[in-house]
C-alpha cells in the first residue's frame, strides 16, 4: 500500500474526492491531508458537507470502482438512487471496494432506513474510504 503524502496539491485531491470543492481547497492547505479528511469533513458546514457529497458519480454510474451491467441490478440501482436522494437530497455514496454492483443494492436499501444526519456522516466517511483507496492503489 502506497503511504499517504504529507501534501497534495488541489489538482490531486480534486481527482482523489471526484472534484474541487471547498472542502478538497481546504484539504490542499493541510500537511497529511488524508489523514485530517474525516475531521475536516466533520467540521465542514451542511451546504459544504452536500457540495463534495454532489461531486462523486452516482452508483450504477461510469466509474473506475464500479463494475457489473446486469439491466435488472442497474434499473434498481437506479429506482434506489432516485428514493435516496429523494429522501436525504444528496447522493448515496459507498466505499465499493471493487464489489459488484448487485452487492450494492442491500447497502443501499438498509442506508435509506436511516435519518439525514446519519446518513451524511456515513456518506462523507465514505467519500474519505474512496479518496484513501484511490491514492493507494495509483
């Protein structure tokens, strides 16, 4: 596993967190960024807190995590994602970790029982699990 850096710049956490936000501007500032990102994160306001939720491709989306195209599976991810933003009024975000989609579904639907504040803490937690992975396996 590659070591987490003492700095990045905007341009890689922009990359690692799916795009430049307040809160990747905030990361670029601090020396081990990785390392202070679910603190950082804790300490973001709501509309900060939904901008670098919004950033990251819904699942059942193209992304480099993401893989299985079973019709079924994507059209209830899909009915899924829709529900969940619905409910929370941000994206449903998890730490793939190179599992198929199909496994997916029973995440999602168990995440929707929960309440909004539950669920934004999970989801940027989350957010923070995918950064960490992509930068160790670069």
């Amino acid at each position: 596993m590659r070591h987490l850096p003492r700095q990045l710049s905007i341009d890689e956490l922009a990359e690692l967190f799916s795009g430049r936000t307040p809160f990747v501007e905030h990361l670029a500032q601090l020396e081990d960024p990785l390392d202070h990102a679910d603190e950082v994160a804790r300490s973001l306001t709501p509309a900060q807190k939904l901008q670098a939720l919004e950033t990251h491709p819904r699942i059942g989306e193209r992304s480099p995590e993401q893989h299985g195209d079973d019709p079924a599976v994507l059209a209830e991810l899909d009915a899924l994602n829709r529900a969940y933003e619905e409910k929370f009024g941000f994206r449903f975000i998890v730490f793939v970790n190179r599992r198929p989609r199909s496994e997916l579904v029973p995440v999602l639907r168990e995440r929707l029982e929960r309440t909004r504040d539950e669920e934004m803490d999970t989801a940027l937690g989350e957010l923070v699990a995918i950064a960490k992975d992509r930068w160790s396996r670069r």
